[in-house]
C-alpha cells in the first residue's frame, strides 16, 4: 500500500543510525513527493536515517497478512554491537512524557526513554519483543528507562485492529499482558487471529472486562489515539518496522540485545553529566 501523507522533515546530524542489511525490517512502499526533492538539497529526511543503506532486503514473506519469521540461519554475531553517532533529532516532540499514557512502562522523568516503532503483524517486532523488550523493562522498573509503544500499522487493517485492542486493553491496566499475547511465543499471529472476535477471546482470555473491552475497541477516542501514534512514526519517516529512538538516537531493525544495552548504557551515562 502507497502512502501519500508527506512526511515531517527535521535536520538531524548526517550520521547512519544502527541498521545491518542483514537485520531486514518490514516495510510498505511509499512515494516521495516532487516537493520533498528540492528540500533534500538542504536537509536530511529521518526517512532516510531510519533506512539503513537503502538496500536492506526485505523480510521473507513479510507483507500484509503475513506470519513469516526471522530467517534461522541469521547470524546476530554480524550486526554491529555499538551505536553509531551521535545521530540527534527533536526528541520534545517524539518522547511525549505523558503521565496518563496507557502504552508505556517506566516513570515519566526517567532520565532515558526509549521509543518503540512497531507493528502487530511484523515479524522482526515480535522477535525484539520476546528478546529484548524483557531487558529493558528491567530498566524501567529500575526507573532508568521509560518505554512508549507508537505502532505504525505498516501492515494494514488487521494490524490497526491489533493496535487498537491492545490499547483497549491498556484501558485497563492490560497492555503488556495483552501485547505478550499478540506475540505468542515470539511470533506474530495470522491475520485470521486479529480478527475483532478473535482479539475480544483474547481479552477474554487474560481476565478483562469484556464489555468494556468490546467498548474501548470500537470508541473514536480510541482510534483517535491509534491514529495519531501512527502519523508520529510516519511524520517521522518510520515506514518500516521495528524502529526505536533511546535517548534520542535511532536503532532500525531487530538488532541483538547488546546494541540496546550499549544505547541505554551511553545515553543513561549522558543523563548524568
């Protein structure tokens, strides 16, 4: 699916940010609008900073609906261990700090945040989720780190239906338990198990209240804020899935946990002079 929304174009420094061609990511096509080629000369898109070199293959299988999972014979030994820098965007406007924001974990003045980009039906996301995501909520309880979940729904309907049960869920204190369940195992589910019915039996399943449930899901002001998470990683070029600013600097793709580690280490170091 084309997207024609025009992207928001910050300047950043012209460093890479962490991405191995190797690490592939999920991604829709897009079209670059006239405009945006004359600004080029002038400024960097993040568009390009949260595309590795370009030429990142494509998941296997990866595409609306699908269930493919992270190559078996993927190396995580290649992908660099360091984050490369300093890559600096306007974080005021990416780390929203909002106390009653239902998708995050960790203290609001936590002197790290970490912000993930991602997407229900993405395979590299449940990856990251099953091997990451559990270091670095020990952060967060630590209240060093504050996580904040922005899915993009690269994926289509199904994933923006996944995305707004889980913030139903998150209505009700639920949304890490639920979005573990949308990752069984590490895995994505097919898109036959993001049907509506589908996501209510797993409400259901975790001990929610149904009917409040079946009510957050089809509410306008939940799918307000579905929205506007999804326009905050397109605004910001994030076409493909996983993707993560920590401490302002960005990481594409499932990279191996150390990478995270590094990050968290260098920008917690930073926080404190």
């Amino acid at each position: 699916m084309v997207h024609s929304r025009l992207p928001h174009v910050v300047t950043i420094s012209p460093e890479e940010p962490v991405a191995d061609p190797r690490t592939p990511t999920a991604s829709r096509p897009w079209v670059l609008p006239a405009v945006v080629v004359a600004v080029l000369t002038l400024v960097l898109l993040v568009a390009v900073v949260w595309s590795s070199d370009g030429d990142a293959p494509a998941a296997p299988g990866a595409g609306p609906g699908t269930t493919a999972t992270a190559p078996e014979d993927a190396d995580p030994g290649d992908a660099p261990t360091d984050v490369q820098g300093p890559a600096e965007v306007d974080t005021a406007a990416v780390e929203r700090r909002d106390p009653d924001d239902p998708l995050t974990d960790g203290p609001v003045d936590a002197p790290v945040v970490l912000v993930v980009f991602s997407d229900y039906q993405c395979p590299f996301c449940a990856q990251w989720s099953q091997e990451t995501l559990p270091e670095m909520r020990e952060h967060a309880a630590a209240g060093d780190l504050r996580i904040e979940y922005r899915d993009v729904n690269v994926f289509g309907e199904a994933s923006e239906r996944a995305a707004r049960a889980s913030y139903a869920a998150a209505l009700q204190d639920e949304f890490w338990a639920y979005h573990e369940g949308l990752y069984p195992e590490g895995e994505t589910r097919s898109e036959d198990e993001l049907s509506e019915e589908a996501l209510t039996d797993l409400a259901a399943e975790l001990g929610l209240d149904v009917e409040q449930f079946t009510r957050d899901l089809g509410s306008a002001g939940t799918a307000d804020a579905v929205a506007a998470n999804e326009q905050l990683g397109l605004d910001l070029g994030a076409y493909s899935t996983p993707a993560f600013l920590i401490g302002g600097r960005p990481i594409v793709g499932a990279q191996p946990t150390q990478v995270f580690r590094d990050a968290f280490d260098t920008a917690l170091a930073a926080s404190r002079g």
